[in-house]
C-alpha cells in the first residue's frame, strides 16, 4: 500500500508561551502521522522559542526556524518556502485543531478530487469558556467561485488561512502580502480562484479551534485601516473575475466597515471624521443590503440600529457583544 503525502503544517510563532504547547500537542498527536511541522519563530521576545527547540527535540517531524519579527505574513511565507509537503496547512499558535483534523481534510481531496478542502471551526471565548460552533454538516464540493460567495457573505466559508488544506503547488504565486495585516483577506479569495473545485466539510466533530478575542474591545490604532484597503482591494479583483458578484462584494465593504467602525466607538476626536465616512459608507448602502436575502441579519440589524443614530448603534453593540460572549 502507498504511503500517504506528506503535509507540512506551518505555525508562526509571536510570543504565545501561554498557549503554544497546548497548540504543538494537537498537532504532533494527529492521526495522520505523515507530517512535517514547521515552527516559524519570528522573533519572539518571550520563552516561545526555547519552546519550539524543546519540541523538535521530542519529534523529529519537528522544524523550527527562527527568524526576525516581519509580521505573520513574512513568517508564513518563510515556512511555505520551507515546505516539502505536497500538501500544506496552516495552524495559528494560539489555536489548536482536533486529533483527526488533518486526516480529514486529506480524505476530502481524495474523495472530490480537489486541491483544496476546508472544515468548519470552533470559537472559544476564554473569558466564559462558551463555545460556538460554525458549521451545518455538510460535506459537498463546492467551486471556487461559490466558495468565494459563500466568503462574501459568511456563509460558513470564511477568509482564515487556517482549517483548510491547500496543494503547495497553489503558493507557486500567491504569498502572503508582507507587512500588511488581514493578510488572510488578500490571499485566501486568490486561493479559491485556482481551484475548480473544492471539498468542504463542515461537520462539527472535524475541526479547528479558534480562541476568539474578535469582540474583545481592542485598543484602536491607524494600522486597523487596512482591513478596509485589503477588502477593496479583493473587491476589486473579484469584480473583474466575476462580475455578478458584485452585491456580494458590497456586502462584505459594509461589513469590513461594521468591523472597524466596532472598533473605533471610543476614539479620540483626531479619528472622528474617518469614522464619520464609515458610518456614511454603511448608510449609502443600506438600500441593497436591508434588501437582499443574502446579507445575514445581523448586518440588517446593525443597519437599523445605526440609522437611529451612532450613539444607539453604540449601545446595541454592547447589548449583542454581553449576549454573544
């Protein structure tokens, strides 16, 4: 019988001591044993380094690269070029993925005969350890242009580098934008575009667990602006491929808006004006996005609480964020 592939599976790794080991664990305890785990050290001030050297003297499979701080972009390219898997996925240091995750995935491919295949994920709140999971149970081959959709609109399909495994022969041209942050944004929609099709899996015993801090008020800084330049900018190269795509580009604008504008509701009075052309940006657009069965309801909502007026929209976002959590 013929070996299974190797898969490389790349960590970047910044100053994740806390979590780092319970990471590495779910990892080198997968099922699927044919792995190579590739520990990208991008100069981490804390003890995540000696952490990777402890491992890779514990598991041969282990490779640990330590590199100055280029952001996580830079240290998943230098372990994509690293790579010598015919297939690659991604795992977050901060994260973990079940025992049988990249078994998996692997499967898909083999069954649908893709390049590609995502599974769902797990978002863990560690402040009151709910749990919520994104998926529906399904397991179907989708194209990539209905994958892209799906990502549009959050329809289970999401941007995130992780809980997908990709042939490596797809980063032969797409790498991560160095420097940049909401690298994922920029890359993953490019992804889908060279594949046909792919295989998806999204039933919730099979799948990758986020710590999620996303409605955690983080501290606003000039940088968070990118989420908006990243999210034209795939708009933009979506439009030209698939021009009937056009709502649901709009769709994810306005909502790459919501998410910025949820980080900007206590600024100082130098961002008052930006957020102003937000809050503008979302209200021009209400017409299409209150109107289309695609857009999920909680952009509906967040529409109408922002058209009673910012202060109120402030208000339900502490009320939805208390619940959620």
């Amino acid at each position: 019988m013929n070996e299974k592939p190797l898969i490389s599976v790349v960590v970047p790794v910044y100053n994740v001591a806390k979590y780092l080991k319970k990471s590495i664990e779910s990892i080198v305890n997968q099922t699927y044993t044919n792995l190579e785990i590739i520990l990208v050290d991008d100069g981490s001030k804390d003890e995540s380094g000696d952490i990777c050297e402890d491992y890779s003297l514990k598991d041969s499979r282990i490779i640990v690269i330590h590199k100055p701080n280029g952001g996580l972009s830079d240290a998943r390219n230098a372990g994509i070029k690293q790579a010598k898997g015919e297939y690659i996925t991604f795992v977050d240091s901060d994260d973990t993925i079940d025992y049988d995750m990249i078994e998996f995935l692997y499967d898909l491919i083999l069954k649908f005969n893709t390049k590609m295949s995502i599974c769902c994920q797990t978002e863990i709140f560690e402040n009151t350890n709910k749990k919520n999971v994104i998926g529906n149970n399904e397991k179907l081959k989708l194209t990539g242009k209905e994958c892209i959709r799906r990502m549009l609109y959050h329809d289970i399909v999401d941007t995130s580098a992780w809980a997908k495994l990709y042939s490596t022969k797809l980063f032969r041209t797409v790498k991560f934008p160095k420097g940049k942050i909401y690298e994922d944004i920029a890359t993953t929609y490019r992804l889908f575009q060279k594949c046909d099709y792919v295989a998806c899996g999204f039933e919730s015993k099979y799948n990758y667990m986020v710590r999620n801090d996303s409605l955690t008020r983080v501290h606003f800084s000039e940088n968070k602006f990118q989420l908006l330049e990243m999210t034209d900018k795939m708009g933009l190269d979506v439009i030209k491929f698939y021009p009937d795509l056009a709502d649901a580009v709009l769709r994810r604008r306005v909502y790459a808006r919501f998410a910025l504008l949820n980080n900007m509701l206590d600024i100082d009075e130098s961002f008052i004006p930006a957020r102003a052309k937000i809050v503008k940006f979302i209200l021009d657009n209400k017409k299409v996005m209150l109107t289309s069965n695609c857009v999920p309801c909680r952009d509906k909502f967040g529409i109408i609480a922002l058209m009673c007026g910012f202060c109120f929209y402030h208000f339900m976002w502490n009320v939805y964020t208390y619940i959620y959590k």
